[in-house]
C-alpha cells in the first residue's frame, strides 16, 4: 500500500503540555539516557538516512523503558497487537508505535516521502537532515504525548516496515491534509497516514495497517471513517476500495511533473462505515 495523505509528521513538534508529573519524570529519565535527540546521516548517492551515533542505539531502549507508562485512556490504548499472516507466507505484528520505532519509522517515511524541488538540488542534504528531525519529533510527540493522534507500525521478523496515523474525531488537525478538497468531516476518525516498504508490498500490509485503525476507533466508538488518495496513487486507491471504501468526492487533475517535485496532483476523498460485528 502506498500512502494516502501527505505525511502529517512532517509539521513541527508541538510543545509539550506543562504541568504532569509523570511526562515531567519521564522527560528527566530520558535526557540522562539520551541528552540529543537520535541524529541522522543523509547519503544522497544511496538515498538514505542511518543513524549517525551508534550510541543512539541504547538511547533508543532508554527511551522504550522511559516511556512505558500507563497508557489508560490514551489512543494507544485502543490498540491489540495483531498477528496477521500475510500472503504467501509470514507473519507481521501490527501494534501501537512506541518511542524506540520512532527512528525506524522516520527512515521510511524519509525514504518514502521526502522530495526536493529542482532549484533545491545543492541544498537538498541539509533539507532531508532537517526534515529528518522534524519527522522524528512529530513521531516522538505523537506517541509519547498527543492525545487526537494514534500512530501504528507494523514489523516483520521485528523490523519496522509499515506505519499508518489516524486522527481522532474532533482533534487538532494540523499537516497538509487538514487543507484537501473535499474536507474530510471533523466529527470522524481520519486516515491521515498508510505506507509500507516497497520490498514488502503486495502482501497485505497495508491493509491489516488500515484494518487495524478501524479497529482501534471501533473500540472508541467510531461509525465512519475517511481518507484522502492523490488521484495519481492507482495502487493506493485500489488497496482502499479493496478494503471497502467508497470514493466519494475529489479535487484536482492529475500532474506528470509532480513526480519531479513541481506542482501537486489533485486528491480524492474516500469513506466505509465501520460496523463493530466485523471487528473482534
């Protein structure tokens, strides 16, 4: 499945709310473990972004024990970690994205996603590291303290290589998406995020992904669901309409130069009832 919306996860990371012990403790227990957020090395001859301190690594499980709170009434909480076998053969586990996938996570997406434009060309190696950063600090937000996000992943043989997001009803909206035309209704859940790993497409990630969103806001009440599709995601749109969604508006033409990084191509609208029967 490719993704259905711009990455919302690219907005900068909103401040932290004041106030609450526990996120104050934990915040303590987390610049003692790791004082600088995970940094990044950008190699454009490989189109990759890696992990440049190797020290980041144990940083990474310092911040896993640190944030195992309680996440009573949380989004995450919502959320079963899911065995889905997938097609062909294998397994993947679908679950609540914790702080320590919060760098693998921000490798795919950067990996997916992010585009300079042609008269960036010199600059785009500082671009993507600061991208990079502001990627893994809207994931790190979301997980550990934003209460309208809920963010998944999914891992095969235990490496990340999906994420989906879904805004809860009557949250904050803020990324490229909040502006699509048709408008999505703010009163219902919104997938805002779907993508997995090219190398591991066409086995039915990225639908347990999306199924398990409707699952977790099942289990918080939900009836409907909406997404947005750019009108060029051929593969994206099928996976949705696969899934039972129906296209029920869009806005916009199709551009052959958007793949360029110049102009943005059109976007469409999709929705499915969510019946609590068919989610156990």
């Amino acid at each position: 499945a490719m993704a259905c919306a711009t990455m919302s996860v690219l907005r900068p990371t909103a401040p932290a709310p004041s106030g609450v012990a526990g996120i104050q403790n934990r915040r303590v227990v987390i610049a003692r473990a790791a004082p600088n957020r995970p940094s990044f090395r950008v190699d454009l001859g490989k189109g990759t972004v890696t992990i440049e301190n190797p020290k980041d690594e144990a940083a990474k499980r310092a911040l896993a024990v640190a944030t195992a709170g309680d996440q009573t009434g949380r989004p995450a909480s919502a959320v079963r970690p899911r065995d889905v076998k997938l097609k062909g053969s294998g397994n993947c586990v679908i679950a609540a994205m914790t702080e320590e996938d919060c760098v693998d996570a921000t490798k795919l997406i950067m990996a997916l996603f992010f585009k300079t434009k042609p008269q960036d060309y010199f600059a785009k190696d500082r671009l993507k590291a600061e991208q990079a950063e502001r990627v893994y600090g809207g994931l790190a937000f979301g997980v550990r303290e934003s209460d309208d996000r809920l963010l998944l992943c999914a891992k095969v043989g235990g490496n990340l290589v999906g994420v989906a997001e879904v805004a809860l009803p009557n949250g904050k909206r803020v990324g490229g998406y909040s502006s699509y035309e048709p408008t999505a209704p703010g009163e219902s859940p919104y997938v805002s995020d779907v993508c997995v790993a090219p190398n591991q497409r066409g086995r039915g990630i990225g639908k347990s992904l999306l199924r398990a969103c409707e699952a977790a806001m099942v289990a918080r009440g939900a009836k409907q669901m909406y997404l947005h599709a750019k009108t060029d995601n051929e593969e994206g749109k099928a996976m949705f309409v696969n899934a039972g969604y129906t296209e029920v508006g869009r806005s916009g033409d199709d551009n052959p130069l958007a793949s360029f990084g110049i102009g943005e191509v059109g976007h469409a609208l999709f929705t499915k009832q969510l019946k609590a029967s068919e989610y156990n």
